[in-house]
C-alpha cells in the first residue's frame, strides 16, 4: 500500500512540474512578444 501513495504523490509532483513549466514557458513567449514591439 506505501507504494501507491508514493506513485500518486509522483503523478501529482509530474503534472506541478508540467503545469509550472508550461505557465513559465508562457511568461518568455510574452517576455519575447513585448521585447519585439
């Protein structure tokens, strides 16, 4: 039982990473986008 609580805290660790990523990823376009202008 240990290692299913382990592999969800992993899965949720996984998708904050994603979503921490995407949502910087975003920053820098739109840093990019107001540099161009």
């Amino acid at each position: 039982m240990p290692q299913f609580i382990i592999n969800v805290s992993g899965l949720d660790m996984l998708k904050l990473v994603t979503l921490f990523r995407r949502q910087r990823r975003a920053t820098e376009i739109a840093h990019d986008l107001s540099i161009q202008k």
